[in-house]
C-alpha cells in the first residue's frame, strides 16, 4: 500500500503533523508512506523513521502541474490532507488518488472521497489532525500517537555544548513571528530578559534573520549580557538549543511545538490569535493572555498592524504576568 500526506502549511503545523505521520505507520506497519511539505520539512523530518519519502513543494517556484504528474506515476492508494488549501485539494484529486480523505472545511473540500468535520472549538490541531484517520479501513484507537516529535543525531543533539552551554541550566526566549501583532512588546521582552538575568538566569534569544529587526528594539532596551543566536543558526541547532534548555518563552509561534516536542515547559504568549484555533502548548505549557478584549481574536494568524490601532492584546500584558509564570515553573 502506498500512502500519501499532505501538509504544505506553516512549519508549525508540520511539526503538528508528527503525530500524524507516526500513527498512519503504526496502523499500517508494512505502507509506503510518502510526505509532501514545504522545503523545510527536510530539516523538520530529517531522522524521522515513519516517513519513507519525503516530497518538497514550493508553491512560489515549483510547478503544480509537474508535482501532480509526479503523484499520478507513483500510484497512491490513500491521501490524506490536514492541509485546508484549495491547492491541496485540487492537486490530490487529479492526481488520481482513489481515496482522498480531508476536512470540510478545506477549498473546494467537495474534491476528497471522505470528509471530516473541522471547527475551531479549542481542539487541539493535534487531536483535530487525528481524527483524519478515522476514516481508515483499518482505523485502530490504540494506534494512534499524539506527542510531536523531532529526531536529531548525536552530533545535531550536542550542538548546545559547542557554544559553551550546559545541559537544563538556561532559559530560551523566541520573540520573533511572522505576524507582527503575534510579537509580545520589545519593552516586554526586555523587562523580562534583563529581570532573569539579574536573578542567576543565563538567557539565549533565538530566532531567524527576518527577526534581527525586531530583536535590535529589545536589546536597545536591556541593560544586561544575553546570548544573541537571532540569524546564527540552522533549524537542527535551534531544535538542540530547545531540548536542552529548562524554559521556552515564546509568542504563538513554532517554537512552541518545538519546546513540546522536546518536553520542555513552555511560556506562551498570546495576543490576537486565542486557544479556541487549537494552537497552544499541547503539554508542558501555560498560556499568557489578556482574556477580556472584545476584539480578539482579530485572524487567525494575525496581522502587519493592529487593526484597530491599539494593540492592546500585547500591550496589556505586563512583565510581571511572564515572570509569575516563570518562577511557578522554575520553582
């Protein structure tokens, strides 16, 4: 049997779709399971011994129209797509796949054999993910897997200590988001940074090269020494800098799933986007939020500017409300 999932979303919710991936080999040990992702899930993937092939796919550069003569060669018997996209539907239903199991909730979700309810009730995507399965012929409970899970060589998983860090003895703090809103405040940030700090704490701050901008407002504003790794390491070395490190605070981001694939307690920050998506931490997290504003949600990622010009949802969360957390789960 030859078994196809897709999920071409953000690298969270590929990270999301760990579980997934494992309980379809759990069910069906003896199929070929073939993954279709964005370029990163070669990083996301690497080691992973569930996926059996992995196929990247780029929508800005790569052709829908090879990828699909691609999925029509290979003869799948069974699709299955957490992914909501008109694209995915579309792609997998003429690539001749005879069952196609998806959401009702995706584009042009009429394209799948076999639909399932999506609804954003404080499911986690996770569980939300799993029920996809159920449409299996050979569908069992005690299959299924719902722990995220990232897979790093010995080398990859000692990256840490090549940078002089200990095992368990900092905290890590990832400020960054594609979604401008999702960002805590850089005066927050600070605040925290330089308090944990004076406190003992050894403090790494993480993150990609789109978000040295933002990361260049909160270090104007801290008055003490951290470790800066923003835009100086690959994917696999921050996946090491998280598995070692004793707390994640982070913005509703990937790092988060991250953090929990790893079983690292996590500080989770919300500001437009709320635990109804099915979003937060799935374990090891608590979630920090302003609970009483009328205007959040206001996406469901999110936006460049606060729609209605305050940005109250990050505004209102005071330095304070972070460190309580931090010293609850420190302690």
């Amino acid at each position: 049997m030859k078994i196809l999932l897709y999920q071409t979303a953000f690298l969270g919710d590929l990270i999301l779709t760990t579980p997934l991936i494992e309980s379809i080999k759990k069910i069906y040990p003896s199929a070929t399971l073939t993954v279709i992702s964005k370029p990163f899930g070669r990083e996301v993937l690497k080691n992973n011994p569930f996926v059996d092939k992995l196929i990247t796919f780029d929508k800005s550069k790569d052709s829908t129209l090879d990828l699909i003569k691609t999925l029509r060669r290979e003869k799948f018997d069974i699709a299955i797509s957490p992914h909501r996209s008109h694209r995915a539907s579309y792609i997998l239903f003429l690539s001749g796949i005879p069952k196609r199991i998806g959401f009702d909730k995706a584009g042009f979700s009429f394209l799948y054999t076999d639909l399932v309810p999506h609804r954003f009730d404080s499911t986690h995507e996770i569980d939300r993910n799993l029920k996809l399965l159920e449409k299996l012929p050979d569908y069992k409970p005690d299959l299924i897997e719902k722990n995220p899970k990232l897979y790093l060589t010995p080398q990859e998983d000692n990256f840490y200590k090549s940078i002089s860090l200990k095992d368990n003895s900092y905290i890590v703090v990832a400020p960054g988001s594609k979604w401008e809103t999702k960002r805590w405040t850089d005066k927050g940030f600070a605040a925290v940074i330089d308090t944990l700090i004076k406190k003992g704490e050894t403090v790494v701050l993480i993150g990609s090269s789109e978000d040295l901008d933002f990361v260049e407002k909160i270090l104007s504003k801290t008055e003490e020494k951290l470790l800066n790794l923003v835009g100086k390491t690959n994917l696999r070395q921050t996946f090491s800098l998280i598995k070692h490190s004793k707390l994640l605070i982070s913005n509703d981001s990937a790092p988060v799933h991250m953090a929990v694939s790893f079983d690292v307690p996590v500080i989770d920050i919300y500001g437009p986007t709320v635990k109804d998506f099915g979003f937060y931490p799935y374990k090891n997290g608590v979630v920090i939020e302003v609970e009483d504003l009328r205007c959040r949600p206001c996406g469901l990622h999110g936006h460049k500017v606060c729609p209605i010009k305050t940005h109250d949802c990050m505004e209102k969360i005071k330095p304070e409300f972070v460190l309580e957390k931090v010293d609850k789960i420190l302690s």
